[in-house]
C-alpha cells in the first residue's frame, strides 16, 4: 500500500501572522469587534510547553479592559438579542464552517500554546467547531408554552429569554472548546459575552473571536480579556450590575470561591468543575476493549482532563491480563514536543504540573504502591514531561485515588465485591465522569446506574459529544453544556398572566 506523508503543520509564525498578529495591536484584548492594547500597555508571555520557549507576548487585560468589555457586550445585547434566531443560527453556522476550513491552524495554534499533542489538538479542534454546528440548529428551537390557568379566568404564556451579558471562564486544557461550549449556545440564546481565557492559553481564544467576527458576529457580540489578573477581572464582571451570569469551567476550588462572590448579586452561575473519574472494569470484560477504552480516557491529552480516568478498578479475575496489555501499551506510547508528528503524549502545561504529579506518585510508593510500567521521555528540552506510568497495588485508601492527578499516571486497584467497589468509587466529593466495561450491558448498566457522576461511558473511554448534557454531580458542578440543557444555562424563564374574562 502506498504511503502518503502527513500534511505539514503550520508554523507558529504562519499561524500568529494569520490568527494573531493580525489582532493588531500586537496579541490583543478583543473589545467591540477589534484588537487593541491593554490599558496600561502592560504585556504577558504564552510560553510553549514542549521546550518553555516564549512563543507570544500578550496584551494583560486590567479592570478597565474588563470594563470597556462589558460596556462593548451590554451595547450589543439590544441588537444581538433582537436578531432572528435563524439568522444568528446562521451566523454560527458559519462560525462551524470557518472553524472546519481553519482546523489544521487552530489545532497547530494549541499544540504550541497547550502542548498537546497534534492528534489531540486536531481532535479538539473538530470537537470545538461542532458546538457551534449544534448550537447552530438548536438557536431556532426556543419552545413556549400556553395554556388555560386551572382556575379558567387567565392564560398563561411561558417563554424564555436570554439572561444578558454572560461572563465566561474559561480553563488552560481545552482551549477551543472550553470556549465554544460555552460562547455557541450563549450567542444561540441572544447573550452577548465577555470571555476571560487561561493566561496559559489566550490565543486560541483570540483566533477564534476573530474567526466568529469574520464569520459575521457583530462587534461588541464576543469580547476576549485575557488577562494575568483573573481574581480581578471577573470580580470586576460580578460586581457590574450588567452581568447577568458566570458560566465557569475550571478547578473546584476556585470554582466555588466564585460561587460565593456571585451570590452578592445574585448571578445566574453555571460550573463545570473538577473530576476524579473512576473506570470499572469487570470480570467479564474484553479485556482487549478495556484497555483500548483505557489507554483514551487516561492518556488524551496526557491526562489533563476533567474527565481524565483517575482511578482504575479491575476485577481480581483480569487484572493480570489487564495489567500486562495496559502497561505494554503505555510503555509504547511516544512523548515527545507536541508540534512532532510521531508524538503521542506531549508535555504537561508547566513545570509545576511536572512537580504535582511527581509528588503524587512518590507519595502513591511510600503508601505502597508499585511502579509497573513507564514510557520514556525526551530529556534536555526544556519541556515540562512527565512519563506516561501504571501504578499497581495501589490501596484502595491511597491518596492518590482521591486527588484529581491531571497527568499521565494510572493507579490500579483490584476488586472483587461489588457493594466495596462502590463504596470506594462513590466516596469522595468528585462526580464528573465515569467508565463501566463489561460483557454484560445490563450488568454495566445497573453498575452505571449506581454511579455518582453526571457522564458514564459504558464500553466507552470518551464521553463527550456537544450533543450530549457534559457536567457533573457533587462538587463537580451544577448545571450542563452542550445539548439543548446547554441553551437553557443562557436563558431565563418568563411567563405572562393574561385576563381572559
Ligand atoms: P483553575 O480553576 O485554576 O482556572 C480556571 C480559570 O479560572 C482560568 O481562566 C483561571 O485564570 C481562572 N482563575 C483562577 N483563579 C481565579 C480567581 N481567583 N478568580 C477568578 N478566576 C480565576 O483551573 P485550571 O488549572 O485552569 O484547569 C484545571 C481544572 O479545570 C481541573 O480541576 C479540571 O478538572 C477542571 N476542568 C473542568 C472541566 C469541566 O467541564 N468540568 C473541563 C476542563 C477542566
């Protein structure tokens, strides 16, 4: 069979001259439809994760960029919100389209930014552009209701509208589609946005601001802060009476500090936060599935996740047998600079994450835990690698299996006795994801069932789809993206009394 080579990939400097430089001035915020410096002129570094290089210098948004943002979305709610849904459906059709055509350079663009491997970015990019395919078609589906009062003398008429100005927060793993969950079905709704992106990964935000602008969005629709000052910028969001809602995606813990500054005024919240994910595998499982199913729901994106499997059960009858094609699996995955082509597993967002999950797993050792298998790493890059690693004989009480790793390490943990497993799958404040294969779909279905978490992939290592409701139980979140729950989270309820006599 002929063999064709891969497409090259983008450079940084064709992507930058595209996407970013032309934001002019310089790497901008994104007010009003234009890019311009920050207040202040102050700048931030982006820096590449496979080698630590500064690869952009981005303008670092203040509380008065924060401010002019707002100003910019609160004028365009009036218009943007009175548009015909079909024609904001359509404009976000085209979103989706230019997103398709522009993948290979977005996915390129994070690759840099994040460090995630191209495959992974490519992935990403796909699964990003489809938020704003779905949210395309669902802008048209604002159902009412109508109908008699029970008392007869009265109508009643319920519809719903968009909630406002939206601010959105938005995490450093999903670049992309972190931010179109969340802008798609806010502009499908009638909102209008201020976005304020990770500072490790601002310019994907900004490509695709620019990409929604091309595509048609009116000025002042998305606005893009990014910023070094998070804590100030969306105090300053909260604070403003025009914002009527924080749809956040990042960890718990800051997830419900701003749960509290939002109740001040009462802001409609949305929270995507962190997750411990479990996967089960049974006695019956294919094993051969199971590991495949494994090897994505840990490795994508080198386990930077949410919904990253952080723990894993297998039943004492296949363990040996799972241990043995996981471990040869992981041993070959390839790390490497994520731009590279062979690379599998690219290096995790800093030199800190480096230390975190280093700490984790000697921790793991001392409580009793083994090191099985290990890929091998690229040394003196000047990346931040971590090697892909299977821990076996973990105890069920280690902590590593209560704290959400966010590396390329898989604990494993053998069970026999149903009822234990799911105590210990179930304890803990985490309820994001969860993984069940089993032979049996009944079987896994009563297993699922029983699980505290808001996803669960049965025979399945991936569970998201922007035509599905992502969010999680517990202290993983409240309330849903993607779907038609995820248009609701923009929306406000409203009904009219009418007098019928
Ligand atoms: P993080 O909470 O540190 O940061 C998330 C965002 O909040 C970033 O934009 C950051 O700049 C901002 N931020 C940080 N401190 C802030 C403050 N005091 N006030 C206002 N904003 C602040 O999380 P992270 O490290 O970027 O992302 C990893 C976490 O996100 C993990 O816990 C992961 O599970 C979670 N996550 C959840 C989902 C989900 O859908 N449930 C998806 C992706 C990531």
């Amino acid at each position: 069979m002929p063999t064709t080579a891969p497409a090259p990939v983008p450079t940084l400097a064709g992507i930058v001259g595209d996407y970013v430089r032309a934001l002019e001035p310089g790497h901008a915020v994104w007010v009003d439809g234009a890019g311009r410096a920050a207040a202040g002129g102050a700048r931030f570094d982006v820096r590449d994760p496979s080698t630590g290089a500064v690869i952009a210098g981005v303008s670092d948004g203040t509380v008065a960029d924060a401010a002019a943002a707002v100003d910019a979305a609160a004028a365009a709610l009036p218009g943007w919100s009175a548009t015909a849904p079909r024609e904001r459906g359509e404009t976000l059709r085209r979103g989706f389209e230019l997103m398709r055509e522009h993948a290979a350079e977005l996915a390129a663009l994070m690759s840099w930014e994040n460090g995630k491997a191209l495959a992974d970015s490519r992935a990403e990019a796909a699964y990003a552009a489809e938020f704003f395919r779905w949210y395309a078609e669902e802008a048209v589906r604002t159902e009412g209701e109508y109908g008699p009062a029970p008392a007869g003398a009265t109508r009643t008429i319920v519809t719903h509208r968009p909630v406002g100005v939206a601010a959105l927060v938005t995490p450093w793993n999903f670049p992309a589609a972190m931010a179109t969950r969340k802008i798609a079905p806010a502009l499908a709704a009638g909102c209008t946005v201020v976005l304020k992106p990770a500072s490790e990964t601002p310019l994907t935000a900004l490509a695709i601001a620019r990409i929604l602008r091309t595509a048609g969005v009116p000025a002042g629709v998305v606005n893009v802060v990014p910023t070094t000052s998070a804590r100030d910028v969306v105090a300053a969001w909260l604070a403003d009476p025009r914002v009527r809602k924080l749809s956040f995606t990042g960890s718990t813990e800051v997830g419900s500090a701003l749960l509290s500054r939002a109740a001040g005024r009462v802001v409609n919240t949305s929270m995507e936060l962190g997750g411990n994910a479990p996967f089960v595998v049974t006695a019956d499982a294919d094993v051969a599935a199971a590991v495949r199913g494994a090897t994505v729901a840990k490795f994508r994106n080198g386990g930077q996740a949410c919904t990253a499997a952080n723990r894993f059960y297998v039943h004492a009858d296949v363990a040996d047998a799972f241990l043995e094609r996981f471990g040869a699996t992981v041993e070959r995955l390839v790390v490497g600079p994520a731009v590279d082509q062979t690379t599998a597993i690219g290096p995790l967002i800093n030199p800190r994450a480096v230390d975190d999950v280093r700490a984790l797993v000697e921790g793991a050792v001392a409580e009793g835990a083994t090191v099985t298998h290990r890929a091998a790493v690229p040394e003196h890059t000047g990346g931040s690698y971590y090697p892909p690693t299977v821990l076996a004989g973990v105890p069920a009480t280690a902590s590593i299996l209560t704290t959400e790793i966010f590396g390329p390490v898989a604990p494993v943990v053998t069970w026999t006795d149903e009822a234990r497993l799911l105590e210990h799958v179930n304890a803990g404040e985490s309820g994001l994801a969860a993984y069940v294969y089993s032979a049996d779909l009944r079987a896994a279905m009563r297993l699922a069932e029983s699980i505290e978490a808001g996803m669960v992939g049965i025979n399945r290592g991936i569970v998201s789809d922007p035509a599905a409701p992502f969010g999680g139980l517990k202290q993983s979140g409240l309330g849903r993206e993607g779907g038609r729950h995820g248009l609701r989270e923009f929306q406000e309820t409203q009904y009219f009394s009418v007098d019928w006599e």
